[in-house]
C-alpha cells in the first residue's frame, strides 16, 4: 500500500487543506506516514505569509531532494500559498519538485494522487538516509487514537480586503463564500465521524454571507452548533470590521461557541492603520473590544500583532504597547513586520532592524505578563478540556485543551488508556500552577459528553506513592 507523508507550514487553512488531501488520498488506497523516509510520496503545504516559513518550505524542499536521490521512484509534491505564488520560480530553485498545486488546485491534487497510486502499489521501502533531524518536521494528518476529536470545516476561501502587508488575497484570490448548506453538510459529516469540536475556517471568517440567502455569520454560528451530537464549535480567523453589534449579539446567544474570540489588532497607532489599510481605527477597535467585554464577559480575546511595519514611529510603537499594558489580551501572536514580495508594504521604506528586534521584545514582555497574569486566575480551579494526546516533551503526560484554547498538561492518570479516552475525552484538570505557555495540574475526571458530569479518575501511582508518604 503506497505512503503519503504531509507536512504543513502556516494557518488554520493549511491545516484544513492538509487533511482534506489526507482523506482523498485514504479513499485512493494511500495510508499516511509519520516519517518521510516510509513515504512514496512527500507533500509540503507551504505558507508565504511570513519570510521564515518560506524559507523553511525551500529548505525543506532541498532536504527531501536526498531522499528522492536515494529512490528516484519517490514524489515530491508541493501545494499552498507558496506554491501558488512561486509557481514558476520554484521549478527553476528546486527542479527536483515532482509538481506543483496552488491554492485552488486541491481538487486536482487530490485526483494526481489517485492516478499516482497503482504506480506505489508494489514498493515496499524505508531508506537508510541519515537526514532531517537538522530541520526537525512533523508528519500532520496523521490518525491516531484522537484525531477524530476535533476537525476543521472551510466556510469561505480568500480576502477582499488587500491589507498592505499581506499576500493572502493575490495567492488565494478575493471572498468565496461557500453556501451554508456544502458547510453544514461538511459539519455533519464530521460529527457523525467523531468529531467533539468544529472550527470553522476561513481567512475573514467572520466577513462570510451565504450566497443564496445572504445570511451572516452569527446565523452560521447557530446554524452549525445546531447539529445533533456535535459539543463545541469554534472559529478561526475573524477581522475586527466586520464584527458589528449585531453579530457579536448572535454569538452570545449560541451558547456551544468556546469562549474565545480573536481579535486581530495589528497595531493601535491610526497612522500605522491606515498604511496598514486595516479598515478600522484604535478607537473602533476599542470599541469592539467593549462589545465583547458586554455580550461574552467571560471571554478570553486574542490577537495579533506587527512590530516594526514600515513607518512605524516610536510614538506608533508606545501606543501599542499601552495597550497591550492594558491586559486587554489573553493571548497574543506577535511578529516583527516581515517583507512579502508583491504587497505594497514590501516596497516602503523599512524600519531598521535594530530598533524592531527591540522594541518586539519590549512587546513581548509585556504580552507575556499579561497572559501569565491570566493563566494565574486558573490556579486552583477545575477546568474542563478536549484531550489532544500524550505530550510532545513528554510522553507520561497528557495535553489538553481548554476552551478557550490555553494549553493544560496533566500525568497520566493510572487508569489511562487511548481507547478509553478516546470514548472519553473530556477531561476535568484541577489547575496547580501557571506559566506563560499554558498551565499543569493533574486529571481528576473524565467524561463522555461536554455537559456530563465526569467520572473520578485514579491519580498516577508515583502520586498515590507519596501521598502515602506524606501520609505516614
């Protein structure tokens, strides 16, 4: 049986296009390999939206060239953004790619691997080469015992909204909005394969109408939690415009929706806005930040943040960083201003990099102490979270996701098991310390569903072992 090895760069979107090309290539025959070296076939779905993960998506590219000296018979395929703008230009820096898909040939990829698959059918192989642990990778859409949990539904593919930073709208084209009825049909499929959680996916997510009746997104919100079975529903990712009174007043009343709304600022300078070409000034954004403060108070707000975009003046940076001072934000992603090739920022003059490396850590260390502070309200409580798995760092513990996305890391209870876990994996943590990435604790109850009440779990045996210790 041929092998298909995935790796993704980039957003949410990506992560959705990834698995829908996991689940064609399931239904051609192909299973999905965890490492590139037992793969037929090698898929990179690139990002282009910050410089890094391009020059990542090249790098790895050449790494992959190794093992395709090694077998010849291996295919090298690249897909996304990366692909869509440099189409051309890639064939020329990395001749060794197999072939190319952009951001709207999903469908055709799909059905290359298909015709690709009989010509796998009877290798059977797994290189020696010595490779990759210098640029690391990891194999995504993957299946394990919990994947199922959690799936991704595209509502709406491209932006119209041409900030001047992004490339987004050239390399995935304007606003397609899907009709609500593919979307909840999508919604349902997933429910009725497992999925606990929904997120629904798009680069504007919030800016979708349905094509046919001209519904907005708080009636898709409703819409999609009301499907039998499915337990949360969440999104990603939204533009502050297009959140309008209204909306967010649907949404409070959708009560599935998981507690988390983000809230991309960008910066909180008007000049900056406007270079930027974000449609919405600081006040307007405070204002939204109000109206969700007023219809979902227990909320966490994220967002995202650009340090140094061209112009950008110390007074610019000052106004931004107050902010962020205000506690304003959970969370935050931030990023130095990074040079995309044919946007109009890219042609500005830039802001030299000394002062954007230092006034990004001024900006970093205030974000950090603003969701520490946050993280340090749930010591000492109980929160409820969809488990994810064994933890990256370390296999005798759990992660689990809250609901309003922070990150909880647990041992193992001492009646773990993947099967068990899986039926259920909504898993109570009482909360015991704090950090800026998320927070530990230890499981105390499992359930089925959501709104059950869990069932108490054994702690670990090394916790058993010294509580009766400190008992004698």
């Amino acid at each position: 049986m041929p092998r298909l090895y995935i790796e993704t760069f980039g957003c949410q979107m990506n992560e959705a296009d990834s698995q829908y090309i996991a689940d064609r290539a399931a239904a051609s025959g192909y299973t999905i390999a965890t490492r590139p070296e037992d793969a037929n076939v090698l898929l990179l779905n690139t990002c282009t939206v910050r410089d890094n993960a391009e020059r990542r998506a090249y790098g790895r590219m050449n790494h992959f060239k190794v093992l395709k000296d090694d077998d010849p018979s291996r295919r090298i395929v690249v897909m996304g953004c990366l692909a869509e703008q440099d189409r051309d230009r890639m064939q020329r820096i990395a001749p060794h790619v197999d072939a190319v898909f952009g951001t709207k040939e999903l469908v055709e990829l799909g059905d290359r691997l298909a015709a690709w698959e009989p010509d796998f059918a009877e290798l059977d192989f797994a290189a020696d080469g010595a490779l990759l642990e210098p640029l690391g990778g990891t194999a995504d859409a993957v299946s394990d015992a919990f994947s199922h949990l959690r799936a991704f539904v595209n509502v709406q593919r491209g932006c119209s909204y041409y900030c001047s930073f992004c490339i987004v709208p050239h390399v995935r084209g304007r606003f397609d909005h899907r009709p609500l009825d593919d979307i909840l049909a999508e919604a349902r499929s997933k429910v009725a394969a497992g999925a606990r959680e929904l997120m629904l996916v798009g680069q504007t997510v919030n800016a979708w109408k349905d094509p046919a009746t001209g519904a907005g997104f708080g009636e898709l919100c409703a819409a999609a939690a009301a499907i039998p079975n499915l337990e949360r529903l969440s999104f990603i990712s939204p533009h502050p415009k297009d959140f309008s009174e209204a909306v967010i007043a649907r949404m409070a009343s959708v009560p599935k929706l998981n507690p988390r709304l983000h809230l991309p600022l960008q910066s909180f300078a008007d000049p900056v806005l406007r270079r930027m070409n974000r449609k919405y000034t600081a006040a307007q954004f405070r204002e939204k930040v109000a109206l969700a403060r007023h219809y979902l108070p227990r909320w966490a707000i994220t967002t995202d943040i650009i340090v140094g975009f061209p112009g950008e003046t110390e007074d610019d940076f000052e106004a931004t960083l107050a902010f962020v001072r205000e506690n304003v934000f959970a969370n935050a992603y931030t990023f130095m201003y990074s040079i995309r090739r044919g946007t109009p920022a890219a042609r500005w003059e830039q802001v030299p990099e000394a002062t954007v490396r230092a006034r990004f850590g001024r900006l970093v260390d205030a974000q950090n102490a603003a969701t520490r502070a946050y993280h340090d309200r749930k010591v000492g409580g109980i929160e409820r979270g969809l488990i994810v798995g064994p933890s990256k760092k370390d296999a005798s513990k759990l992660a689990i996701k809250a609901l309003d996305n922070v990150t909880l890391i647990a041992p193992k209870p001492d009646d773990y098991d993947p099967e068990r876990y899986a039926r259920e994996p909504w898993l109570d943590v009482a909360i015991e310390a704090a950090h800026v990435w998320g927070c530990t604790g230890r499981i105390v109850a499992r359930a089925t569903r959501f709104a059950e009440a869990g069932v108490r779990v054994r702690p670990p045996l090394v916790d058993l072992l010294a509580a009766g210790t400190t008992a004698r």
